[in-house]
C-alpha cells in the first residue's frame, strides 16, 4: 500500500468520527430543542409551561429505556444500518413536530425522538474503537463524545435565534432538514459495521476484545461506576430541572425580551463550550476534581439567578460549569471500566436525569415559582459536589 493509499485511509476514517460527532450534536440538539422554546409552544398548544415541559421528560424517559433495549434486540445487526435508521426517525420526529396541530401529537413525535437519542448515543459512544487504530482511539471518542457536549449548550441558543425570526416550527423544521443531511453524511462516510460482538475478532486490537468484554461483564456494577451514575442523576437532573424553565424565567422574572433572551442563551452557549473543551482537557487525568468545581460553578450561579436583575454574568458562569460535565462524566466512566453495558447504563441514567429534572422542575413551576425552580438545581447541584468530594476522599477514583 502506497503513502498516498494510507493517507486517503485515515482521512476517511477521521472523517467518519467527525460525521458521528456531528450526528451526536444533531441527536441531543433535537432532545433540547424544546428547552428555548417553551413558552412559545406552550402558548400555541395552549398548554402551562409546566406542562410543556413534559416535551423533555417524555424522549429522555424514553430514551433511557431504549438505550439499553436497543443494545440488545440490534447486536447483530451492522452498526451503519442501525445508525441511519435511528437518523431517519430522528428527521421523521423533527417534521412531525413542526407540523404538530396538538401537544398529544408534539408528544407522539418527541417519543419518537427519545428512541433516535437512546440508540444512536449509546451506539456512537463505542464507535472510536472502531473506526481508527488503536493509538487514535482516545482521540477519537473525545471527538464524538464532544457532539453530546456541545450539543447541550449550543442547540437550544441556536433554535431559539431561529424562532424568533421565524417561529419555534421553522426551529424544528430546520432539525429535521438537518437529520436528513446527516443521514446522508454518514450513508457515505461511515464503514460496514457488524453488531455481533464476536466480530470484533477482526479488529484492530482482536488481543483486548475478549478481555475488555469480560471487564464490562464483571465491572458494570463496580463503586466507581455507581459513583458516576449516582452523579449523573444529581447534577445533570438538578440542571435539567433549572434549564428547562429557563427562557420563562428569563421573560418573567428578568423581564427580558426575545431579543435579550437570545443573547442571553448564546452567551450561556458560547461559555458552555469553552467549558466543554476546558474541563476535557482537565479531567483527562483526574475527572474527580474537575467534576468538583464545575458543580459548585453550577450551584453557585443557580443560586444566584433569582437575586440578580440582569443575569447575563451568571448565565455564563453556568455555561462554563454545565459545559464541561457531559465529557467529564464520559471520561469518567470510561476510566471505571465498565464496557459497553457501562455505557449503556450512564446514557440511561443521564436520559433518566433530564426526564426527572424537567417533570420535577415543571411541578415546582406549576406550584410555587419560576424562581423557585432555581434554588432546586442549585441544591442538587451542591448534592453532586458534595458526593463527589467525599468519594474522592474514600478512594472510589475510578482510575
């Protein structure tokens, strides 16, 4: 094989990863999509906001069951086909819910969504392994894990400056448009990709396989590994039940028009990548720590939201915290061993999360206050920095 062949090779792989990078990006933007749009659908749907945001619970509930499911009733199928698959309902999903005359519909199509999410995710997590050789791996599962990450602090700022030019159905026009795209995209860059396990005798690193099997079998209910899931459900629920309601809080306590509120969220968009990158840096050697400190920014700023008039400092703060935990939690369960059934349990748990979040945060919506709400993320916040002090400090690293 000539320089010229080897060189072509890695380009398409590389440009396989960065097409499930952008695939994970567009799965989790759809799950949020609602988040910036709240209130807008919720006044034409004629729903509370309270009860719109059941358009979060609703996929994430799902989405934690078919994560697992999926996992198992597809092992044998390629891997490729299943991802386009879960793309193409992902765009059925999308365009469904642009066209919802309803909410009982808005839900159909976010059910919809919540088995693109859970599949797709828990598929594409254990793709590096697969698509580059094995010096590159770590490199490559940053990439795609770095879809998620962003995802959740980029896609709502972005669906939200769409509708408010255009209205909250063109922001889910515009997310199934894009599946299509992706579905392409990935229909010409990615590789057969058997799903029997045993096929992974023929990969790059055929000696590790069994090994790293039989670890995932033994390890995927080891402390370090309920450590992370029990932090997975504090942070990312307690941030859920917050963010949620965001935008009517924004509207109702800050007073802020949809020209603020935009800014508002693409400066809490642009923090939160920052973040992303910052603590994936960080947390390469000890995600512990990192995990640590983005909690207490969490629960600092969620604290600190109803005192302030003006709220464009915090929310950038709790971009910079809430940024950096999806790729620090995916580097910590990576360390923890726990393999593919590892993974699938922390995006159940992660799903799980947002689904209790929103459906929590909308009832102390509904029953007390918008502000109250905040306090709610700030405590679970706190919770999370607080259980991942002490289980640095009795030894369960996960290293």
């Amino acid at each position: 094989m000539t320089m010229t062949d080897v060189s072509a090779a890695t380009r398409a792989r590389w440009l396989a990863v960065s097409s499930v990078a952008v695939g994970t990006f567009t799965i989790v933007t759809s799950e949020m999509l609602p988040v910036g749009l709240l209130t807008s659908i919720a006044a034409t749907l004629d729903v509370s906001d309270g009860t719109a945001g059941l358009m979060m619970s609703v996929p994430g509930l799902v989405a934690a069951v078919s994560a697992p499911v999926l996992a198992i009733t597809t092992r044998r199928l390629d891997r490729r086909v299943t991802l386009l698959g879960l793309m193409a309902l992902l765009a059925v999903a999308n365009l469904t819910g642009a066209l919802a005359p309803n909410y009982p519909v808005m839900l159909a199509a976010r059910v919809l969504t919540g088995v693109s999410i859970g599949g797709f995710w828990a598929f594409a997590a254990g793709l590096g392994l697969r698509l580059v050789p094995e010096g590159s791996v770590g490199r490559a599962t940053s990439i795609i894990l770095a879809g998620v990450s962003v995802a959740s602090v980029l896609g709502v700022p972005a669906a939200t400056f769409i509708s408010s030019f255009a209205g909250w159905r063109t922001a889910f026009i515009a997310m199934g448009v894009l599946a299509l795209a992706m579905l392409a995209l990935l229909a010409t860059t990615l590789p057969p990709l058997p799903g029997e396990p045993r096929a992974r005798a023929s990969e790059p690193l055929p000696h590790e396989a069994p090994a790293h099997a039989s670890e995932g079998q033994l390890t995927w209910l080891s402390g370090p590994l309920k450590v992370v899931l029990v932090l997975t459900v504090l942070i990312v629920s307690g941030h859920f039940a917050a963010y949620t309601y965001v935008r009517p809080f924004l509207e109702q306590v800050s007073h802020a028009g949809p020209a603020l509120v935009s800014t508002a969220l693409l400066l809490y968009g642009a923090a939160g990548v920052a973040g992303n990158f910052a603590a994936g840096a960080w947390a390469a050697r000890n995600p512990k720590p990192v995990l640590v400190a983005l909690a207490v920014l969490m629960a600092l700023s969620t604290a600190a939201l109803p005192l302030i008039g003006l709220p464009l400092i915090v929310l950038v703060v709790w971009g910079l915290g809430y940024g950096g935990v999806g790729v620090t939690l995916q580097l910590w369960i990576m360390r923890s061993g726990g393999g593919e059934m590892g993974t699938a349990l922390f995006v159940c748990a992660f799903n799980v999360s947002i689904a209790l979040g929103s459906f929590a945060g909308g009832r102390v919506v509904d029953g007390v206050s918008i502000s109250a709400v905040m306090w709610v993320g700030a405590a679970l916040a706190a919770a999370g920095a607080a259980v991942a002090g002490i289980s640095g400090r009795s030894g369960t690293t996960g290293s």
